[in-house]
C-alpha cells in the first residue's frame, strides 16, 4: 500500500525524470517533441518520446495520459523500462509517449489546463492552438508505420475492463487480449457501452470517434489499434498489471508476424 500511494503522487516532472534515468540505464533514447505551456503559471511542460530498439524493424506505439487523471498508464511505464527482458523485445521498435497530455497529468483531471479533451485527431484540431500537444504528437508520428498502436486509458467510474477497436472485424489478437485480462478484472458484457453497440463481451469494433488510435488505424499507420478501458475502480497495482500484461501479450503478436513475414 505504501508503494501505491508513493505513485499515486507522481508528478508529470518525477515520472519524466524517472523514465529518463531508466532510459540512460537501459539505453533507451528520449526525444524532446513539444511542450506546453500552463497558462496560469507560466510553467513549461516539455512533451517527450521514447524509443527502444530504434534499429528493430517491427514498430510498436504505446501511447498513455491523453486523459491526467487516467493515471494508471503514464504510471505503467516505469515498470516497463525497468524491466526490459520481462516485458520488451530487442525485435520490435517501441515508440513510448508517456504522458500526452502533462498539465492534466499534474491537475488530476480529464482535460488539460485550457479546458481542451485532447483525445481527438482531426484536420480541425490540428490548426487549432489550444491542442499543441496534440500537434506535437502527431508532427513526430506522422510519417511512422506501426505493426500495433496500443492507447491506454481507464474508465475512472467502473470496475469492469472493456475496449475500443477501428476494424469492421476484429482480429482474434483483440478477443486475446480480452480474454487475459478476466484474470484480473471482470469484462464489461453488455451490448451497448456508453450508447456505442458493443459484442457484447467486451468489444466495441468499427467504432470511428476521430479519437488518435481511430485516426491512425484509418490513415494506415497502425495495423493493429486497440483502445484500452482499465477499471479505474480497481487498486493501482491491478491496473498497472493489466497494463503490463496487454503489452506482453502484443508483443507475441508482433513476434509471431515478424516470424510469419520471414517463413514467407
């Protein structure tokens, strides 16, 4: 219990500072994209990515605080880096971008300080000057392809897992990773979630909300998008598993198709 809630005090500027000393230790390079500035305070929070294994062909996006007070992904991360041959492969590229959305992070809250829901990717936002983290997101992803694209979220309000997919049909990857995760929490099996039709066992497919991972699965930059809805009712450190967990299990996925495209 200690633990979690020496995490649950994380600042934006510990976890950035965390993941870098990690990144050092583990040879991980850490890209300076943007930053935003809090308007109030003047205060400049600095926007980065990471990458591992930046020479591996296979790409891997893992995207975490698009939503501050969904803490459980940017609070996922540490874990990830510290422990590279439990939950990394040196064949696949990961591209990390902790925290997208830093001012929320810090507010414990949905929206960043200007009042802006930074889940959305769109031609509108991209001009707009209240969603610069946005934009340096998307400068620096733009032009990159990736095996799998993999959003965390949590739904603060349920105890229940459940998630977001962009294809018509979806891949058994998906019904996998639904699968593993009754280890931890129950899935959310009703047929519609939020008014949006779902499978009914915890799937909401073909949905098109312009989100990011929506976005970059309809350009053809991810071939596999997922968005992940954690039970936010649950402890930290169940969160944080289920995390962990999905990423091992893309991580298969991604090495079986790297084996796939070789034996062809």
């Amino acid at each position: 219990m200690k633990n979690e809630n020496n995490l649950l005090n994380y600042s934006y500027a510990k976890l950035i500072s965390k993941l870098i000393k990690l990144g050092h230790l583990h040879n991980y390079s850490s890209k300076l994209i943007g930053e935003e500035i809090f308007g109030k305070t003047g205060l400049i929070y600095p926007l980065y990515r990471f990458t591992i294994n930046p020479t591996a062909k296979a790409k891997f996006c893992i995207i975490a605080g698009v939503h501050g007070y969904e803490i459980a992904g940017p609070l996922t991360m540490p874990a990830l880096f510290a422990n590279p041959k439990k939950y990394l492969n040196k064949k696949i590229c990961y591209y990390v971008y902790p925290v997208i959305n830093p001012t929320a992070f810090d507010l414990r809250r949905r929206l960043d300080d200007d009042g802006y829901d930074l889940n959305t990717l769109n031609k509108k936002i991209l001009k707009n000057k209240g969603f610069r983290e946005i934009q340096a997101f998307y400068q620096d992803i733009k032009n990159k392809k990736f095996e799998v694209l993999i959003s965390i979220h949590e739904d603060i309000d349920l105890n229940k897992f459940y998630a977001y997919i962009f294809e018509k049909e979806g891949n058994s990857i998906y019904r996998k990773i639904i699968n593993s995760t009754r280890k931890y929490a129950e899935i959310l099996n009703k047929n519609r979630i939020y008014g949006t039709p779902s499978d009914g066992k915890g799937l909401i497919i073909n949905h098109h909300d312009q989100s990011i991972e929506d976005r970059l699965y309809c350009k053809k930059q991810a071939k596999i998008s997922l968005c992940t809805e954690t039970p936010g009712r649950l402890n930290l450190s169940t969160r944080i598993s289920i995390n962990l967990n999905n990423i091992q299990i893309l991580n298969t996925y991604i090495l079986k198709q790297i084996k796939n495209n070789i034996a062809t």
